[in-house]
C-alpha cells in the first residue's frame, strides 16, 4: 500500500479497466473525475476533488477513436492545470499518430510533432508511454519523457511456456523493426534472428518479398510494437509457414485491430497472439488463439518511481537496451 495523499491517479474514458488495474497496484483509489460529452460532440471534464499541490497522473491512451481521446486528454490536462495541480503527467499507455514522424513523402505532415506540441502547450510537465513506434519520437516533446517497454510483461509469460530454447528463432516482421527484435532475442535465451523483408505500396498495404535468415523446424516468435490490421504480420506469418517454421506465435504491445485484422489473425497462421491491454479490446474481437497480459503492475510501478523521483530503468521492467 502506496497511500500518499500528493499522487494522485484519473483516467480518462478511454481504458478505464487498464487505469483501474493501476491504481490497485499503488493502493490509491482513483481520483474522482467528471467526463462528458455535450449533443454537439464538445468535451466536458470537472475534477470532482481538489489537485492543488499535488502530483497528478492522467491515463489515457490515444486509441480509436484517435481524435476523441486525444482532446480528451488535452481537456484534462487544461483542468488539472487550472485547478493548480503541481505536476501533471499525461500516461499514455498507446500514443496514437506516432507513425507520423517522419516525411517519407513530399508535402506530408509530421503529426507526431504536431501532437507532442499540443501535450506540451495544454499543461503537462510530464509524459509516459509505452512503446513507441519509433524511440526518436520522444525528442519531440520539449518536457520530459519516460518511455517503457511492453517486451518484459511479453517475455514473462514466454518463459513460462515450455517450448525448448534451442527451438526458439525471433522474427523481426520488417527492417525497421529489427532492432526490438534483437533486444527481444538477446532476453529470449539469446535466439537467433530472422528478418522479413517487404516492399510497401502504400498505407496498410504491404507485400512480403523474402525472408533473411533460418526458420526451418523452428519455433517462430514475431515481434513487433503494434498490430493494425494485421496485413504485414499475417504476410510474415504464411512466408514462415512456407520457409517450413513448426508453429509461429504473434506477439505486439499495442492490439488496434483495424478491419480485417481478427480475420486475418484468427484464420489458422498463428499457435497464439499474444498481446498487452494499452488499448481496451472489445469482446467480439476475441477469438481462441488471442492471449491479453496487463502492462498495470509495470505502469504502476513506473508512477510511483516518477513520484518517487526514482530511476525508472529498473528491473524487471528495463528499457531492453533498445536505442
């Protein structure tokens, strides 16, 4: 029990159950908060109890419907400020646009900037996610950043299956992700590393041209930070099947399950799907192979060593040594 009457934990409309999972980690009951929204679509938020002078952290990722949430939180973050709360942290278990960090186009917006500067104008001395799509998207916030990985509370439940290390390769889906899936495999008893290599067409669209590396007879786990609509993960997942993988486990941090992606994911490709609750899943995108771990107990732990003024690189819940 954490009960410190300076920390105080709300949450926004957008994963309740995660928020509340957190604050039982801590010990804290969460703060009370009034949220609504008016017929025209305009956001209403009240404190509903007194914030002067104490450390506030707001839970609430930026998951579909992006936009909602987003001002959402901009929303709170403004009341916690007027109601001169001394530090405001934004918890951003799924920060949304982060794919929009860079102009691979001419003429394209870098929303992920854009997004951080809205955080940062609106009141918030502090910011803490979890799993980014890229890591140099923290250099966009002008405040501090505290970035964890989901990787550990993953890893965990792996080592508690019994499947043979020696059988164990780690398959990185694309070239961008080759580096978290070589952290990944360096705490999955060292396994080797296999790359997919594809040729993208455009957004959500991708096309599977080989394969770097030895699947054969093997146990293929692929790793990646979010899951959309499945299209690059199932493509890597029939390529491994070819390339004669036993069986093939998906696994990501951030389930957004973007049509046709539980098609695609419940057809037969994978032994299991193993993914975290940054984003709440709603019961029909169940299905029998999918596996849900509570990321809570590392974000909790987290708060509380920011509130603590504490190092947050700490184990079991470390960076991974991911650059």
């Amino acid at each position: 029990m954490r009960n410190d009457t300076r920390l105080r934990i709300f949450s926004g409309t957008a994963n309740p159950s995660l928020s509340q999972e957190i604050a039982s980690y801590l010990g804290l009951e969460l703060g009370k908060i009034n949220i609504k929204r008016f017929a025209d679509g305009e956001i209403y938020v009240q404190l509903q109890e007194s914030v002067r002078g104490c450390d506030v952290f707001l839970v609430q990722p930026t998951c579909p419907p992006a936009n909602e949430n987003l001002m959402e939180l901009l929303i709170m973050i403004d009341a916690c400020r007027r109601a001169s709360a001394k530090n405001i942290t934004a918890v951003i278990p799924y920060f949304g646009y982060a794919r929009a960090d860079r102009k691979s186009q001419g003429r394209e917006s870098i929303a992920a900037k854009l997004v951080a500067n809205m955080i940062t104008e609106a009141g918030a001395n502090r910011v803490l996610v979890c799993d980014l799509h890229s890591s140099q998207a923290m250099g966009y916030f002008d405040i501090p950043v505290d970035h964890v990985y989901g990787q550990p509370v993953i890893l965990d439940y792996l080592a508690s299956k019994t499947i043979c290390s020696d059988d164990l390769v780690v398959v990185s889906p694309d070239v961008g992700g080759v580096a978290r899936a070589r952290a990944f495999a360096k705490k999955l008893s060292d396994a080797p590393l296999a790359i997919v290599d594809k040729r993208r067409h455009g957004h959500n669209v991708a096309e599977v041209m080989n394969l770097i590396g030895d699947v054969r007879g093997k146990v293929a786990v692929m790793m990646d930070d979010m899951i959309d609509t499945a299209g690059t993960i199932a493509k890597g997942a029939e390529l491994l099947h070819q390339e004669g993988a036993r069986e093939v486990y998906a696994c990501c941090t951030h389930a957004v399950f973007s049509p046709p992606a539980i098609e695609r994911l419940s057809s037969g490709l994978f032994q299991e799907v193993i993914i975290t609750n940054t984003i709440p899943l709603k019961e029909e995108k169940s299905f029998p192979q999918l596996t849900i771990l509570s990321v809570a107990n590392l974000l909790g732990e987290t708060i509380w060593r920011v509130h603590d003024d504490c190092s947050v690189g700490h184990e079991p819940y470390s960076s991974l040594d991911i650059d």
